[in-house]
C-alpha cells in the first residue's frame, strides 16, 4: 500500500512540475513569436555580421528563439542571405559586411551564389571583412572576395585541393551472405557498385576524378581573378602543401593579415571611423532579415512563382530532406490555375530518387509548360531524377559547378535466403497460384527468366528518360545517348555538351522566365515558397536530434552505416539517382 501511495505522490508531483514547466514554456514560445514579428530598426554605420559556420539549404526554417540565440536560426535559407545582401547594398545605414566562414556547411553551386552575390554587393563600394581561426577551401572561397582577410595567428588554412570519398560494402555483404541482385543500364550508373565491388570502375573513377577536377579548376580561376594571383601558383600551392601557416597563406597573398578578433574589430573601427571605445553596431543576418526593405519590387499584379524542390525524390508528400512528387504535382497546379501567375521557376536541389515519381512530377511540367514559361534552376545537385525534372522544362540554368546529368536508372534488390539460414536459423517455404507469384522476393534465388524482365523492366524506363530527355534538349536521342549512361558532369561540361542553358543561379533563372513571359523588369514580383511550419520542423528536429545520438551512442563508428542502411529501406521501385552521397571536399 505504502508503494502504491509513493508512486501515486511521485506522479502528482510530476505532473505538478510539468505543468509548471509547460506554462513558462508556453509563455516563453509566445514572447519569442511576438518579438519575430518586430521590425528591426538598423542604426547608421551598422555592420551587417554574416555567419557562415551552419547548416544552408534552400529554405531557412523560421526560427521563434532566435532572439536567445543571437538573432540566428539553426538552418540558413540561401534565399534568405541573398535577400540580405541586396537589401545591404541599398540601405544607406548598412556600411560594410563582416564574413565569418571557417567551415560553411553548403554545396559548392551554394556557395556560389553566396559568392556572386558578396561580388554585387562590392558594387557599392561598401567593405567587406572576413576572419577566420581556420578556413577550408569552400571557406576560403567565399571569403576571397573580401577586402580584407584575416586569419588567425594560431589558426590555419586548409589548401590542399579536393576529395570525393566513397564506402563499398561488398565485403560486408558476404560476411553477412546477403546477395545483392542489380539491374541497371549506364556504364556510368555507379550508385549500385558498392553492393558488388570494392573499388570504383574504371569508368566510376573516370567522371569523378574528371569532376573534382571541374569544380576545383572553377575555384582557382575565380579566386585567382579575386586575388590577383595566378591559378598556376594557386595550383602548386595545392600540390606541394605550402599552405598550412598563416604566414604562409600571408605569403602567398591569400590572405591580407594575420591577426586576432580584436584586431579585426580595430580594422573595422577604423574603416567606420569611431573611436576604440565606441561599440561596433553589428546587426545579425537573422535581425537584419526583419529590417526595412530598400530593393524596389514590382508593384504589378503579375507573379513568377519559385516552387522549390530540395532532398531525395519519393513519392508522396515532401518532408524534410525529400521531395515528395505529390507535393511539387500540386504546386505545379496552383502556378498553373492561378492567373497571377505569369511564369515558373522550378529550383531543384536534388541527387534524384523514384524514377516512377519523378516521371509524374515532369508531366505536371509538361502540362504547365503549355500555358506558361517554366524555367529550371539547378543548386548543388541536379542529377539523375533531379535532371529528370530539369529536363521538361523550357530552359535550364545552373551553376559551372553544380553537379547534374547521370542519365541512368537502376534498381536493386537483396537476396537474405542465406543470411536468414545460416545467421538465425530461420528458412522459408511457401505456396503459390501461379509460377512467379511471389516474383521478385528476397528470400530465394530468383530464375534467369524473373532477372531478365527485372532487367528488361529497368531498360524500359531507361529508354523512357533518355527518349523524353532528348525531346526536352531537342537534340537526337543518339546524341543525348552518347551524353547519359548514367554519367556525371559538371555544370560547366553540362552546358558544353547541351545539357544545361545557361550559367547561373536563382537570379538569373527568374530573369529568363520574365523574358519569356514578357515581364518588363518593374511588372512583376516574385512569389517565393512560405516558410516552413516552425514547430513541426522544431519537433521533427528535436525527435531526429535525439534518434541520431541515441544512434551514434550506441554503434559509434557504425551509426553512418545504418544510416545508409535506412537510405536502402527507402529506395522503392526503380531509382534514378547519383552513387550515395557525393561530397567534395
């Protein structure tokens, strides 16, 4: 009795203490979005801070705590900085911008268009400061255009070139006797090597080797021309790993002074011309972002809608980290139905997915191309499905070093007879009505004839995707065959070989589809995605947070393969998708 009546006392206590906790949680969250809604009012020779070091994808999550946390949200929108930058240009109070970028968590073709759009803002003639403790090469690339550069006395450079890492499974799988079952068309279509190699192919080894050599070849030219230092010498540097040292990268004329953070502000103070006691006015990105806006925007009714597409492609609603065909389909149809609405830009950022979903996303294109401009603008990746959904529409836009293309399809499957047997004793029997009805299974040896139509099923959505692709480029499909075989470009080749229109980013995909909608420059306004839910995202942050740790707690080196893992259990149907995970670094 005496527990019984201990458990009841600790639950009412409990529950008391959650009450209590809830009610200034709840006021708290509703201060928080009170003060969000503030507009921020931007003192004269203000400082816009840019901090680089977080999380950017295409749409920034708004943020109600941002104001314990310095005006700053978890994830940056690459939107939401452009928008910054342009309005900095033009607002009077606004007389510099001081870049902190060690290490940038953003694609290359991202970072390029953080980087142009820091070049615009130099047309000002306002300064721009950068420092760093330590800079990567994507660090050191944004923060190339800066005026001034400044790294830390006990910090370092990273200068050594790129890398692009890839994990095979083939001996795990027989360890485990898991069999894998493949088919796929494409020389090039490597996302399935790793169930059956160690190694890359030859022709794997091929188009990496070719796009790292892309992208950092891009880097050099474009830093050289910021620097005025030759890509030969930036080259060598790479090579002989001369760069390491602050002094060294002094040296070599990469940086412009070694110095701490409070020399950084003196510099900063003297370029404002206020005295050493007098306080910076720093406005944070996240602040400024609720500032008085200073770019002029069209006062016409007409529209140019941006549906954005960001993740692995799946069928379905879109999450965080997918695109969901069912999502995109029906704001294709809004575009489409709304007579605002002049033209389309569809922004993808995607390594491509569900070959089945992103064929039902390209007919909504299609359908809506019939009534008005759609226009592609490639971030980071578009390739394989995401170059799918690129392909249906009237141009393309994309950055010199995006990646895209992968023209292939595969699909896979697992054979766990064996592992089931020998691992846990466990085996299988079964009736059927028909000879193939349990066709294609994963607990026994499928027959040639089942692997041929499995076969023959992928060479058939093959020969779709090349068949409308070589329609969308309006080149001959022998051609645009010669161009696919799964295999991997740079945006600069892409654009070479007729794959891509034009260079560019957002900007530049919005302008085209003004052009052919016949927009003049002041008759329209844009009409960009709306921010996600926050306390969904909050929670879905929270829960995946702590599913992670718990993750990584437990299996420790491993947990990124269970992840992968996890990956494979969402791959249904045939796939149109890059090899996992291309990362240069």
């Amino acid at each position: 009795m005496w527990q019984f009546i201990k458990y009841v006392f600790a639950t009412i206590v409990g529950l008391f203490i959650f009450s209590i906790v809830g009610f200034f949680l709840f006021f708290g969250i509703m201060a928080a979005i009170g003060s969000s809604e503030e507009k921020t009012a931007v003192e004269a020779n203000s400082v816009l801070k840019i901090n680089l070091n977080t999380p950017i994808q295409e749409l920034s999550v708004e943020n109600p705590f941002a104001e314990f946390s310095g005006g700053q949200g978890d994830v940056l929108g690459l939107l939401d900085i452009k928008d910054a930058l342009a309005n900095a240009k033009a607002d009077p109070n606004i007389k510099g911008i001081y870049l902190d970028a060690q290490y940038p968590m953003v694609g290359w073709a991202s970072a390029e268009e953080v980087r142009n759009a820091l070049i615009d803002f130099k047309a000002s003639k306002k300064f721009i400061y950068a420092y760093g403790e330590v800079m990567t090469e994507k660090a050191y690339y944004l923060a190339s255009v800066a005026d001034k550069i400044y790294l830390n006395p006990a910090g370092g450079m990273e200068w050594n070139g790129l890398s692009a890492e890839y994990d095979f499974y083939k001996g795990t799988l027989e360890k485990l006797e898991i069999k894998p079952l493949v088919y796929r068309v494409g020389e090039y279509k490597s996302a399935v090597e790793p169930f059956f190699r160690e190694n890359m192919s030859d022709a794997n080894r091929l188009q990496n080797q070719t796009l790292v050599n892309e992208v950092f070849a891009h880097t050099v030219e474009n830093i050289a021309k910021s620097r005025g230092i030759t890509a030969a010498l930036l080259n060598n540097l790479a090579d002989s790993l001369s760069v390491d040292a602050p002094q060294d990268a002094l040296k070599h004329k990469l940086i412009t002074h070694i110095g701490y953070y409070d020399e950084v502000e003196t510099a900063l103070r003297n370029e404002l011309k206020i005295k050493e006691e007098d306080k910076i006015k720093f406005v944070s990105l996240g602040k400024y972002l609720k500032a008085e806006s200073h770019v002029k925007e069209g006062s016409s009714s007409n529209r140019i809608a941006v549906i954005v597409g960001e993740g692995a492609i799946m069928s379905g609603k879109s999450s965080d980290g997918t695109i969901g065909s069912e999502t995109i389909a029906e704001e294709l149809r809004k575009a489409r139905k709304d007579k605002r609405v002049k033209a389309v830009v569809l922004r993808i950022n995607s390594p491509g997915g569900s070959a089945l979903a992103s064929d039902v996303m390209w007919r909504e294109i299609q359908l809506t191309r019939k009534e008005k401009p759609v226009i592609a603008s490639m971030s980071d990746v578009a390739a394989s499905g995401g170059y799918y959904m690129a392909m249906g529409c009237d141009k393309i836009v994309a950055q010199p070093n995006t990646i895209t293309g992968s023209i292939g399809v595969f699909s896979v499957l697992f054979n766990f007879e064996k592992t089931f047997r020998n691992k846990l004793g466990i085996t299988f029997d079964r009736v059927n009505t028909h000879a193939h009805a349990d066709w294609p299974t994963v607990t026994r040896d499928m027959t040639a004839f089942e692997n041929n139509r499995l076969q023959r099923s992928t060479e058939n959505i093959y020969a779709t995707f090349t068949k409308k692709a070589a329609e969308g480029r309006k080149m001959p499909l022998a051609k645009l065959q010669s161009l696919a075989s799964g295999r991997v470009w740079s945006g600069r080749e892409a654009k070479a070989n007729g794959l891509v229109d034009e260079f560019g980013g957002l900007d530049k995909a919005i302008e085209l589809a003004a052009q052919a909608a016949k927009l003049k420059k002041d008759d329209y306004k844009v009409r960009y995605p709306a921010e996600k839910n926050v306390f969904e995202e909050f929670f879905t942050k929270f829960t995946g947070e702590a599913e992670e740790r718990i993750l990584q707690e437990k299996l420790g080196d491993f947990a990124p393969y269970l992840k992968t893992l996890q990956k494979l259990q969402q791959m249904e149907g045939t796939q149109a998708r890059l090899p996992f995970d291309i990362v240069i670094r």
